[in-house]
C-alpha cells in the first residue's frame, strides 16, 4: 500500500456512501407518495457498491424497487379509483432508516480515516523539515 493509498480508499468510501445517503433521501421522502392505480409507483433506489480492483469502492449501480408498488385502500384520496384504491411504493421504512444509519455510520469512518491519514502525513513531512 502506498502512501495515499489510504486516502483514495477513504475517498472512494466517501463517494459511495455519499450516493447512498442521496438515495436513501430520496426513498424516504418518496415513501407517502402516492398515484392512481393506472400509473406505476414510485421506485425506491438500492445503491449497489462494488469492490475496486487494488483497494476501494465504487458505485456498481442503482437497482430499482418494483414499479408496480402495493395497492393501498384509500376512498378519500382525490387519486383513488373507483374500488377507493392507490398504488404506493412497495417499500419497508424500517429498512430505509436501518440502512440510513449503516450509510452515515460509514460516511462518518470514511471522514474520520481521512483526518487521520492527513494528520499522519502532515506529520511525516514535518520531521524531515
């Protein structure tokens, strides 16, 4: 491992989980909306990381929920059919708020060991002044 091996590797961590916590945002701000049952439901975003080659991570691509959703029964809302139904994005909050806690968990490691690295190596360049 290099010298700023441990730099790119954090920063690469940073990146990724900087996309999770956007799609995260986006999942749980989206989880009430709702759409008329001829329209597909909001897809919630599942951030797939991926293993650089040589140290790191990257972004492999984002998977999306069903767009078919769950029927829900609301007579009240102005989108209902005529059955009082909606379609509302199939997705577990509880797991959103799981995973929102791994993704700013790992984005505050990441920030951390970049602290550290850079204190380390402005250290080392300071002794041989």
């Amino acid at each position: 491992m290099g010298a700023f091996d441990a730099l790119t590797i954090a920063g690469s961590s940073m990146g990724m989980h900087q996309t999770w916590l956007d799609a995260l945002a986006s999942n749980i701000a989206n989880a009430n909306t709702v759409v008329s049952t001829s329209q597909t439901a909001f897809q919630a975003q599942m951030v797939i990381a991926q293993a650089r080659p040589g140290g790191g991570v990257d972004v492999g691509g984002i998977a999306l929920s069903d767009p078919e959703g769950m029927i829900v029964n609301s007579p009240d809302n102005p989108l209902a059919d005529a059955d009082g139904n909606v379609r509302a994005p199939a997705m577990d909050m509880s797991s959103q708020m799981t995973q929102l806690i791994m993704a700013q968990r790992g984005y505050q490691a990441s920030v951390q060991v970049t602290k550290v690295a850079q204190d380390t190596y402005s250290s080392a360049m300071q002794i041989g002044q």
